[in-house]
C-alpha cells in the first residue's frame, strides 16, 4: 500500500519534473522565437505625407513608439496605422488635410519615448499624438510597472506642451502565431498585465487610452490575415482594425484641438 508519505513524495518529484519540463520548453521556444525572420524596418514609412483635401488648414498627426507605430510589416505608408488613420481622419473632417509624421522606431521601449517626444517636438507643434508602444517591454525582462512609469511621463511631456494624446495600449500577444503554446499564453499574460498598468499611467497623464487588445484581440485570434507573414507584425489589414479601434478616440482629440464640429 502507498503511504501518505509516499503520495507526497511523489507529488513533489511530479511537479518538479513537471516545472522543470515546462521551463525546458519555454526555453526552446524562446529561442525558437529569436531564431524566427522577421519583417525588416522601412525608413521610408517613417517619411512625412499628407492626406485629404489640398489647401485646407492641415491638422498635424504624429505617432510615436515601437515597430508597430512605425508600421513594419507593411509596404505603403498608406497601409501603416497612421496612414489610415490619416485617411478615416481626412473623410470624417469636412475636407481637412492631414499632415502625418512618424518619429516611432522599431524595438523601441517605453523608455525610449523621452527621445521621440524631443524630436515630435521639434518644429511645428502636432495637434494630436498617438503613442504604441508596449510590445518590446514584453519579450524582454523587466518590470510592468517602470514601463508604465516611463510612459506616463512621455504623455505627461506632451500634454505640457498642450499637445492632446492617444494611447493604444500593449496589443494581445495570445494572438500572435510567431510563438508557440505554452510560450504565447505565457507572453499573453504579460501583456495583459503590461497593458493594465500602460493604461493606469496614461491616463494619470492625461492621455486618452485605447485598450487594443481588448477591442481587437478577438479579431487577430481569429484571422491569421491581420498579421503579417512573420506572424508578429500587423499586416494591412491588422493595422486598420487598429486605425478603427483608435479612430474615435483620435476624432475626440481632434475636437479639442477645433478640427472636428
């Protein structure tokens, strides 16, 4: 007969087996992950355009953050997050210009925004401000929380300078089919809790917060076509169910500024 002893004992030996069994494939996915081809960042997205109406009083849009607000995994700065964002802007504003500008760069962290809030800074002021950023805090160590911090000051810096901003917080990375389970569920968890604590900040600073995960998680779970074909990046379709998410909240800020009646 097992003693009681002997079940605990065997309990034990199975869930550290277990741990480190699960430790063991969390590790090679992780490398499994780094080893993966990734779409390659394009300077030329990151080049000023206008959209709408010519001769119209331009309404400034600047976006700033990681690869994503950049628009890697896209072609067209037409097919970036900011330029449909542009392009619904430049319908829904009775014939105004949108002067779209991007200082985001790709890998960026939140602690890299103090620079990008420097250069969109630079010149004539924007009238809105749409901050991505949250994708590289997840993949790499470190805590939610100075991330969070680090945002809330850019929004914080931006806002000072009467500048309206729009937050799209960390996007769902259980959608994302460059990492395999249990890895994606893993990173999932991380950027739930990265997001929450994204949002907390900005809106401290006075930001507007866009929940991207929870208002397009769904689709990008379901359509393998909203991701490009590194299964990381957004593709042109991923990036305007996030220009529709934003939308709203980027036509609220342009209210503000006068741009919208």
């Amino acid at each position: 007969m097992i003693t009681i002893k002997r079940l605990a004992r065997m309990a034990t030996v199975t869930v550290i087996a277990g741990t480190v069994g699960g430790a063991a494939v969390l590790a090679a996915q992780a490398m499994a992950a780094r080893a993966r081809s990734y779409a390659k960042p394009d300077m030329r997205l990151a080049m000023r355009s206008s959209v709408g109406a010519v001769g119209k009083p331009p309404m400034r849009l600047v976006l700033l953050g990681d690869a994503t607000a950049l628009g890697v995994g896209v072609d067209r700065v037409a097919d970036t997050v900011g330029g449909q964002l542009a392009a619904l802007l430049a319908e829904g504003t009775a014939g105004r210009r949108v002067e779209l500008s991007s200082v985001a760069v790709a890998g960026s962290r939140s602690a890299d925004l103090a620079t990008q809030v420097a250069r969109a800074l630079v010149g004539p002021a924007p009238d809105v401000a749409v901050i991505l950023v949250g994708t590289n805090d997840v993949t790499h160590v470190g805590r939610g929380s100075d991330a969070a911090e680090y945002l809330g000051s850019a929004c914080r810096r931006l806002r000072d300078a009467g500048i309206p901003v729009v937050v799209g917080t960390c996007p769902d990375f259980g959608a994302l089919r460059a990492f395999a389970p249990p890895l994606r569920q893993l990173l999932g968890w991380r950027s739930r809790s990265v997001a929450r604590q994204q949002a907390v900040a900005a809106a401290a600073a006075g930001a507007v917060v866009v929940d991207l995960a929870a208002r397009t998680g769904a689709v990008f779970r379901a359509d393998a076509g909203t991701l490009c074909h590194d299964g990381f990046h957004p593709s042109a379709d991923g990036y305007r169910v996030w220009a529709h998410a934003l939308l709203p909240a980027v036509e609220e800020a342009a209210a503000v500024r006068g741009f919208l009646h």
